[in-house]
C-alpha cells in the first residue's frame, strides 16, 4: 500500500505553472496552451450553468460552482470562451482543494509573473479579478458558514 501523498500546497502549485508557462518562447505559445487547458477542463452540467453560478464582470458567459467537503473548497467551472476556461482550469488548479482559510488569503502571484495581467486585453483582465473575487467570495462563505456550525 503507498502512503498518500500530501496534496501540494498553493505555492507549489504556482511554481509549477510559472515552470510550464517559462518553457514557451511566445505569447502566441502561451495563448495556445491556456486554450489547450480551456479545452480540457471538464464541462459543467447544464443544470449548474445558472444565472446563480455565472461570474459577473466577465465578457464571455463564465460559471464557477463551489463544494465544501471534509474541510477544503472544491471548484468546477466552465465558459463559452476557450481562454476563459483556460484562465479558470488555473484558477482552479490552485485554488481547489484548499482550505478556505487558505484560499482567502492566497496572493495568486504567478499571474503576474506568467505575465498575464499584461498581455490579457482590459477586458479579460477584469473578467480574471471578477473571477478570483468570485473563487474567494465561495471560500468567505464556506469559512463563515463553518465557523457558525
């Protein structure tokens, strides 16, 4: 039997994508593998892609669903934008899994030094805070909502 191996915090998850996003010459390179993670992130149900779940302030049609089980905050989203699914399968690459403590407090640093606030139009850029705003108001609820129990 292998011993579980202990889920990687946040930090390590950004160094890897820092390590992936690096290995590209191009933002031309780097746009196409944010699409190639669009595309691969699973889609959400039909019943989940409600006014409830859509993420305001993003250009394209996103949705983010949040489950809290056994301590950690477990995101799924999807978008009818490839780019935006791509952004989000990073988002949630980090964020989901983690504690909500965790989650609200995370600086999400590789963004930045993947350079993607630079080369995202205004308007992505804005979408990608609504979008972190929104993963971290799941994770303010589900804090809350524990220290209450």
């Amino acid at each position: 039997m292998h011993p579980m191996k202990p889920a990687k915090n946040i930090s390590q998850i950004e160094a890897e994508i820092t390590e992936e996003f690096l290995r590209f010459e191009s933002w031309d390179e780097k746009y196409e593998y944010l699409i190639d993670l669009g595309k691969k992130l699973s889609h959400l149900d039909k019943a989940e892609m409600t006014e409830r779940n859509l993420i305001r302030g993003c250009q394209s049609s996103a949705w983010l669903v949040a489950e809290y089980r056994d301590g950690k905050v477990y995101f799924k989203a999807d978008s009818d934008a490839l780019i935006v699914k791509g952004l989000m399968s990073l988002l949630i690459r980090v964020l989901s899994g983690q504690s909500a403590e965790t989650i609200l407090t995370a600086k999400l640093n590789f963004i930045d030094t993947i350079g993607m606030h630079q080369h995202l139009a205004p308007t992505r850029s804005n979408g990608l805070r609504s979008m972190i705003i929104q993963l971290k108001s799941h994770a303010m609820t589900f804090k809350a909502r524990n220290r209450a129990n």
